[in-house]
C-alpha cells in the first residue's frame, strides 16, 4: 500500500498567492516520483491555530499517513510552527530531528538555526521542514534515503517492519546501526486488531508525577467562529417519533411537511352571526328556523332565515348571511326558551355578502407547515395543524439533558452539610450555582434534566457520572475541572477512559477560555459532552454561546437558525475591550428617540467571570470585538437575545 502524504506549506507569501508556493510543489514532486500517494495539500498563514487545526484534522481524518510542513520553522518572528505543533505530538522522534540538522550542517552552517520536530500523532507520522526549497530538498534526501521514512511509517501503521528489513537485507544496506538482521520490535499490542480510539489524546495522564503533567495546555486556543463551526460539524439530530397534537408539542420541530387533506372550511360558512337566506329576498319581516327545528344538509324553505353562528354551515339554498345587527326582532315562539319566531331583515345584502367558501381558508394538498418548522409556544402551529385535522405529527426528539459540576470544594445548596457547619469562617466550600442556574434554562427552555449531582475530584467518581450521563440522556454538560490543575479531570477521562474525541479545548472568547466541546460514542451514537467554566458567569454565558445551538441542532432546528438571534443595540456606557471577543453583560430595552425607535444596552456592572449576578436581569450579551481601547457610549454593536429564549420553550 503506497504511503498517503499531507503537504502543509506554511506562508504568509503563499497563502495569499498559492502561486508563489515553491516548496510545496516540490515535495509533492519529488515524492510522487518516489511512488508515494500525496492525499493532502493546503498553505496557510503562519497561525498557530491554523497549523495545528490543519495538521490534526489530516491525522485523525485517516487519509495521511505522512504529514509534511513547510516552512516557520527558524528564529524569525512570525516562525511558529514548532510551537504549533509540538503540543499535538503523542511521541516525539529526535533521532529524525537530528538526521535533518545534520544532513543540512553538511551544507551550511546557517542550519543550526533551524528548529524542526517530529514525531507522531496517532496513526501519522509528522516532520518538519524549513521553508526554502534548497533545504526542502536536503531534508527530504536525509529522510528517503535507507527507506529510513518507509521503515517508520510502517510501524507507525501498527506494522512489524519486517518487510523493510528484508528489503535491506537484499540491497545489502544496514541503514540502522545496531539492529542487523535479529532485531525485533516488541510493540504491545496485536496488529490484526486495532481498538478503538480518539483522534488524539491531548489531555495530561492524572496517574503521572507532577513533574511530568502539563505546563500549559496543549489544547490550541481557536477561534470563536471555528469553535461554533466545530460544534454544528460534529452534532447531528435525534431520531423522529410520532406526536399527538397538543400543547405538549411544543418546542419540538416538525420532522415532515404538513398538508390539508381537504378544503378548510370543507362546506359554505358564515364569517358573521347572522341569519342565512336568499341574496334575492327583499327586506321584510321572515320566519326564523334553527338547527333544533331545521336540519342544515336540508334546502332552505323560500322565504325563511336560518339562524346561523360564526363559522356554522350554510343550508342548500342559501347564498349570504345578514348580521345580527341589521336586524330586528318581531315575535318569539310561544315555548319555554322564548326562541325567535319571526326577525325583520332591514337592508338587502348581496350574494355572498359574510360567506367563507370551501376551500377559501386552505385548499385540500396545500402544504400548511414545511418540515423544520419549530411549534413556539404561542399556539400558531399547534392551532394550525389543529385547524387541518391533524392527530398526531412526525417530529424530531427533543434532548434530554444530563447535568453534573464538579470540585472536592463545591456544595449542594440544599446539601445537610450545611447543618452544623459551626463557624462560618472556618468552612471553606463554596456553594453549587452552576446547576442550579442550568436546570433553570434548560428547563424554562422546555428540555428534561437528569440531574447528576456534584463530582468529586477523582477519576472513578468522574467515570461514573460520565456513564450515568451517556445512559440517561442525549448530551452531557458539566461544569468545572477544564483548566490546567492536576484535579481537572474532564479531558482525561473524557480521553482516556472512554475513547472521546476533544474538538476543542480552549476558545479565544471573554469569559470562558476553557470551554471544551467533546464527543462520546455511546451505543452507535455520538454525544456531545460540553465541560463549561467553572465560574458560574462563564458557565451561563457560555451556555447560551455554544450549548444552545446544540440542543437545537439535536432537536432538528436547520444549522442555519440554532443560534441566538443577534440585534444591533447601542450601548449607554463605554465598554472597554479585550484581546478575545467579549460577551458583555446587558439590560436591553426598547426606546423611541426623536421619532425613532432603537434598543438600548445597558451594562449590568462588573463582568468578573465568577459574578453571578451580572446575569440577574440581563436579557442580552452584547458581542464585543477583540481588541484594544473601548467602545464609546453611544456606539452600535450587535447584542445576543437571551430572554426570549428562557420565557418561551422555542424562541
């Protein structure tokens, strides 16, 4: 099987003009000429979260078995490709490192200020190369010869590397010092099996010493945007069932398209309470018939009326109704109800004249409501397919949602613990805002909540909620234990215990940096795990950013229309800005200024990530630019609606 390379180029240059690539293309030559496959090639500015989310994409996508860059490899400023894709290696390769510096330092000495890594992610072998075509070549030279790349590949595959050294063997080269013809690899595991695993395993090793856990996070911090992007790619929705027309449908999102099976009305109806009768009867005084005394499927006798309310059937016979109101009553029937016996119509009224035709509201096969319709609760859909007989509707499943926070230190409110604590100033726990705060969205939201209590600070403990979650409900969302301490759990396990998928693990978003979105395969099915902030400002924030999208993605919402409806609002204080894009805080309201109208922003004070009460009253998050300096009272900027969203189970 010929060997799969990804060629990455790494080039302000180039990446505004691919035509300016030189390296790329020559890598892609010399190798297709020495019978490998290149499956992959991109150039990209030199961004570190570019290089590392192009590189780790082609590694756990299974099509690379080789990934190449190219250049931001020296001393210059914006050379970061090192530090971009270190933190991804699971093992690195110095002796590659050293075969490339060495292989160059016969050329120049000017090689020494290369800084290259290797090593592997996964299933993929990564190097990197300098950026010039000259010492692409040399590197490339160093790396072919011997089968030295051939030979690593292959084990990197899970191979024994047999076939390499037979291959030597015949050519009479020894391209390893010290292995010869006895040498065998003892790789721990069996190759005509291979288990299932993560993309990658970024996460520290909890069971390791402190000296060998993490120093900074190797989880690059993206974009907001791609972070978004990634949830919709890697969220899917639930299955359909079939639902009963009623007020319990709503904030579910029809799974077909609804059509009239007949005319609404189905018959000639009156839009009025009247009196049906025959457009050519003058006005004058008529005898008065009813449902009780004529049936409606009979022909209306000449010279009659027939008593009518709003929306009834007319009589065969009849072609308008008169109202209530221009008539008068003359006599009433000598019977205990004291019924109209005989009714004065005082003016003529045309034909037609308060008449629905059939069919004049819906025609039979129209289509009443598109598949994707979300059923609000303001009654519109539910009514409607009411309205055109519909018992029951196809609809998607709404999530049921598994909540849990974590920390040795953090207290259920309603917890005994709190019973006798003695001296306040002597406890040192702090309480549980987070689900409480969750369980009250999600549930004002319309979803079911599965409660999973507060986790402590140890990996069965985290193993075991995490399987309570995955049985219970469609997505799991958790609070804490995301950042850098050696307690913070989330990743590991998510990683290492249950074979997930982290597809992010810091965002470059004010509050909630750690904000972490996984995925869990759990009986054929992926779920998605959010682990949110800690600080119960953050974890509420970033909710409404990334989690409510999800739920509505997995509850069939168009990816088009998941999240939060944005609003130009302008600002009544001056908000300072910050590095990351911020989500500010705000009291929207309505104002009319100068005949104008315009929402107003107005700031809920400090925005420190742990103050909760920032939120209390807030009905928006104004979207802050990254940047520096302020934006000045008075200036426009688009804001988040939150509070609709909470007062009604589908806004």
């Amino acid at each position: 099987m010929a060997i799969r390379v990804g060629v990455l180029t790494i080039s302000e240059t180039a990446s505004a003009d691919a035509s300016k690539d030189k390296s790329g293309p020559t890598i892609r030559d010399i190798l297709t000429t020495q019978g490998f496959e290149c499956t992959k090639y991109a150039v990209v500015p030199d961004d570190e979260g570019k290089v590392r989310s192009t590189v780790l994409g082609w590694c756990t996508e299974g099509e690379a078995d080789w990934v190449i860059t190219t250049g931001g490899t020296g001393f210059g400023v914006r050379d970061r490709t090192p530090e971009a894709i270190s933190p991804l290696l699971e093992r690195h390769a110095p002796g590659l490192v050293h075969l490339m510096l060495s292989r160059s330092l016969t050329h120049t000495p000017l090689a020494a200020l290369a800084r290259p890594v290797a090593g592997t992610i996964g299933a993929a072998l990564v190097t990197t190369l300098p950026g010039s075509v000259k010492a692409v070549k040399e590197n490339l030279a160093a790396l072919l010869e011997g089968g030295v790349v051939q030979h690593a590949v292959e084990l990197v595959r899970g191979g024994s590397g047999r076939a390499v050294h037979s291959e030597l063997a015949r050519a009479g080269t020894s391209a390893f010092a010290g292995e010869g013809h006895h040498h065998h690899h003892r790789h721990h595991r069996h190759h005509d099996h291979t288990p299932p695993v993560p993309r990658s395993v970024l996460s520290h090793d909890p069971t390791l010493p402190a000296s060998a856990r993490h120093r900074e996070s190797p989880f690059p911090i993206i974009p907001l945007s791609d972070a978004l992007k990634l949830v919709m790619e890697n969220i899917t929705p639930l299955g359909t069932f079939q639902a009963k027309v009623n007020p319990a449908l709503k904030g579910h999102v029809l799974a077909e398209d609804v059509y009239a099976t007949q005319n609404v009305p189905s018959t000639y109806t009156t839009s009025v309470d009247g009196y049906a009768l025959r457009s050519t009867d003058p006005p004058g005084v008529y005898p008065v018939l009813t449902s009780s005394t004529h049936p409606y499927t009979a022909p209306l006798p000449p010279n009659t009326l027939y008593r009518i309310n709003t929306g009834g059937p007319l009589p065969p016979g009849a072609d308008a109704v008169i109202m209530v109101e221009d008539t008068r009553l003359v006599s009433t029937a000598d019977t205990e109800e004291k019924e109209e016996k005989e009714v004065e119509t005082l003016v003529s009224v045309p034909t037609g004249e308060n008449v629905r035709a059939p069919g004049s509201d819906v025609r039979e096969g129209e289509r009443v409501l598109a598949r994707g319709t979300v059923v609000k609760s303001g009654g519109g859909e539910v009514g409607t397919l009411a309205f055109v007989g519909r018992e029951q509707v196809e609809v998607y499943k709404k999530s049921k949602v598994a909540i849990l926070s974590t920390g040795n230190e953090i207290v259920d409110i309603q917890s005994t613990r709190r019973q006798g604590q003695g001296d306040s100033s002597e406890w040192g726990g702090i309480w549980d805002t987070n689900r409480p705060s969750l369980q009250a969205a999600l549930e004002g939201m319309g979803y079911e909540v599965v409660d999973l209590g507060i986790v402590s600070d140890d990996i069965p403990a985290h193993k075991a909620a995490i399987s309570r979650g995955l049985a219970s409900a469609d997505i799991l969302l958790t609070t804490g234990g995301t950042s850098m301490g050696p307690t913070d759990l989330l990743k590991p396990v998510v990683e290492r215990e249950f074979g997930g998928t982290i597809h992010f693990g810091r965002v470059a978003v004010k509050p909630g940096k750690p904000t972490t979105f996984a995925t869990i395969e759990d009986g054929g099915r992926r779920k998605p795990v959010f682990a949110l902030p800690g600080n119960p400002a953050s974890a509420l924030v970033c909710f409404y950013v990334f989690v409510v999208p999800a739920l509505r993605r997995l509850g069939g919402w168009e990816a088009g229309r998941c999240h939060l409806p944005r609003v130009k609002v302008q600002i009544q204080s001056p908000m300072r800005l910050d590095p990351r894009p911020e989500f500010h805080r705000v009291v929207i309201k309505s104002a009319v200024d100068e005949g104008q109208g315009r929402l107003k922003a107005y700031s809920t004070g400090g925005q420190r990530s742990s103050r909760m009460s920032s939120l209390s009253g807030a009905n928006g998050l104004v979207a802050l630019p990254a940047g520096q300096g302020e934006m000045k009272e008075g200036e426009w900027v688009e804001a988040i609606f939150v509070l609709t969203l909470t007062q009604t189970s589908a806004a």
